[in-house]
C-alpha cells in the first residue's frame, strides 16, 4: 500500500512538472526546485531503497515555506523513526512494521484499541513473515489465514 503511495507521488510529481519542461528547458519550477532539495536531502542522510521512498514523498508533499504544523509534526516524528530504526539496524518487514507502529498517532502503544480484525492481520502478517513468505504464497496464506 505505501509502495503505491511512493509511486503515485512519483508519478503526480512527473506529470506536474511537464508542463514547465514544454514552457522553457531553462527555468525550474518550484517542484523542480523542491525534488533537487529533497534529492539532496536524501543523499546527504545516505538514505536508500524504502526509507528513501518515504523519506522523498513526505518530502515532495510538504512546501517548506507552507508546510502545516501537522505535516511538519508528522516529518518530525518520521525523522525520528527512521533514525531509530537504523540505530537498531533493522532491515526488511522489521523494519516496516516498527515503521508502521512508530508513526502510528499512539507510537504503537495501543493494541487494546485496535479491532479484532486488525489483530488478526497483524498475527497472520507475523506468522507469515516468521515463514519466509513473500509474493502470491504469501498472499495466499494471508487470504486463507484471515479468513479462518
């Protein structure tokens, strides 16, 4: 789901910068402006593959001059968890389910309130990743599992 988050931001960040590539090569717009910034953001933390991701679409989203508190809130809180989650050296579905509970309004300290199903979802996820599972068996187990 966040993939295709990352990837629509992409894709919305390439098409809104089209028309300034047909108006003039020379001037850069301010998304042009902002994806050098973040680029270099990026490069300067050594940041790669999904934190990277992540770390350019809340970037993208958010225009440093009129950024809101909350999104200025929630790139705070998205700094912090991706310095912890490095610090700890977590990797692969570790790390994006650490990801996920740290950036979660309660930092992760609220199963009681979550609904049966999600629990459920959150088991069938972590036994399905103490199996190894990935792509159409992992689907297939999650199907089967959610739905006992």
């Amino acid at each position: 789901m966040t993939r295709i988050r990352i990837v629509l931001a992409a894709i919305a960040a390439t098409l809104l910068s089209l028309p300034a590539w047909a108006q003039d090569k020379d001037k850069s717009t301010a998304q042009q402006e902002r994806m050098k910034s973040c680029n270099a953001q990026a490069s300067k933390k050594d940041m790669k593959g999904d934190e990277r991701k992540a770390f350019m679409s809340e970037c993208l989203k958010a225009d440093s001059k009129g950024a809101s508190a909350k999104q200025s809130a929630q790139q705070d809180k998205m700094k912090s968890c991706n310095a912890q989650a490095s610090k700890k050296g977590m990797k692969g579905d570790e790390r994006k389910a650490f990801m996920s509970d740290c950036l979660s309004a309660d930092g992760g300290k609220g199963d009681q309130k979550m609904t049966a199903q999600q629990q459920k979802m959150k088991s069938c996820n972590a036994q399905a990743s103490k199996k190894g599972m990935k792509g159409d068996e992992r689907q297939a187990y999650m199907k089967k599992c959610l739905s006992d």
